[in-house]
C-alpha cells in the first residue's frame, strides 16, 4: 500500500517537471527562474530543492519528460501492426510531426545540446531515438524490403539525417512547410532503396 507522503511527492515532482516544461518552452533555459517554476507548481522553492539539485537537474527532468512523449509514441508505432515497411513510414511521419511540437522543439533540439553538453545531450538521444532506428532497419532487411547493409553504420548515418531534419524543422519560420519538404524527400529516398 501506498503512503500518502510518496504520492504526495510524486505529485509535487510531477508539479514541478510539468511546470518547467511549459517555461523552458517559453522562455528558454536561460530566462527561467527556479522561482517562477516553483511559483507556477505551486509548491515552495524548499519543495523544489527537495527534488532537484538544482536548475540543470530540472532541465534534464524537463528534457526527458518531452523526450519519453515522443519515445513512447515511436515505439508504439516501430512494434505496433502493419509491414515493417509501413511502420518505418509511420514512424518517420510521427518523428516529424513531433519535430513540429514547441516543447520538443525548444526543449530537446535548440536547448539540450548546450544545457546538458554534447555528449551527454548525445547519450540520452542514443538511448532514445537510436535503437528504435536500428530495429526499424534491422526489421526492413529481415523482411526483404531493403538489401542488407552494415547496420550500425547506416543506422547512424540515418540518426544523423534525422537530427539535421529535426534542427532544420525547428529553426525555420515556417516548420510546417519545412517539415513536409523533409518527409517528401525522406520518402523519396527511402523508396530509392526499397527492394521491389
């Protein structure tokens, strides 16, 4: 049975991660105060500290929460029904789509990398995005539907291309044009390399 105390916490950590989201979304790491994220959860500054180190620790909380979102939507697409060929598609239309979300954008693609350094930006993404790659592909060669390749290597190289589709769609001023450009040409190609 659970204590009232640990729902009680989690529902103030849950508070303040959700709080954070919305003001790094609008006003970016730099311009939020620990205050104004504790005043907008509602809780006491003591309450944050409570739960976070700090500022960075907030961010990474913030960071994986909008992560996980889109994490949890690919892999429900990447091992749900239909050919490995239609999941591949669908997911690529959801990765763009999510690429068009405020949050993601200004949370996990413009502040990440330099709040939380390269390379430890870089591991979260490996452990995110990565592997729902790798599988896809390893999916598309088993079923025949792409000649096989060194997978590692064109997973990366396929990783790298989504990561500059995903920095184009959020730094243009127009990224739904943007985006449906990227999905046109990503489609384009994949067809390219598609067994018929």
């Amino acid at each position: 049975m659970r204590s009232r105390r640990l729902d009680y916490s989690e529902s103030t950590r849950s508070a303040l991660v959700n709080s954070a989201v919305e003001l790094f979304t609008k006003r970016g790491y730099a311009s939020t105060s620990l205050d104004e994220v504790a005043k907008r959860a509602r809780v006491t500054k003591g309450a944050l500290y409570h739960h976070f180190s700090g500022k960075q620790a907030l961010f990474e909380a913030a960071f994986e929460k909008v992560e996980s979102r889109v994490f949890g939507r690919l892999e429900e697409i990447v091992g749900g029904s239909g050919t490995p060929w239609e999941r591949a598609l669908a997911g690529l239309r959801e990765f763009i789509s999510s690429c068009l979300d405020p949050a993601y954008q200004r949370i996990a693609i413009h502040e990440a990398p330099v709040v939380m350094g390269w390379e430890r930006w870089r591991e979260a993404e490996d452990r995110a995005s990565f592997g729902l790659i790798r599988s896809s592909l390893e999916d598309l060669i088993e079923a025949g539907e792409v000649d096989e390749v060194p997978v590692e290597i064109t997973a990366r190289l396929l990783f790298g291309a989504l990561h500059s589709a995903a920095t184009e769609i959020a730094s243009s001023p127009d990224p739904k044009k943007v985006g449906a450009q990227i999905e046109a040409v990503i489609v384009q190609l994949l067809h390219r390399v598609r067994r018929t």
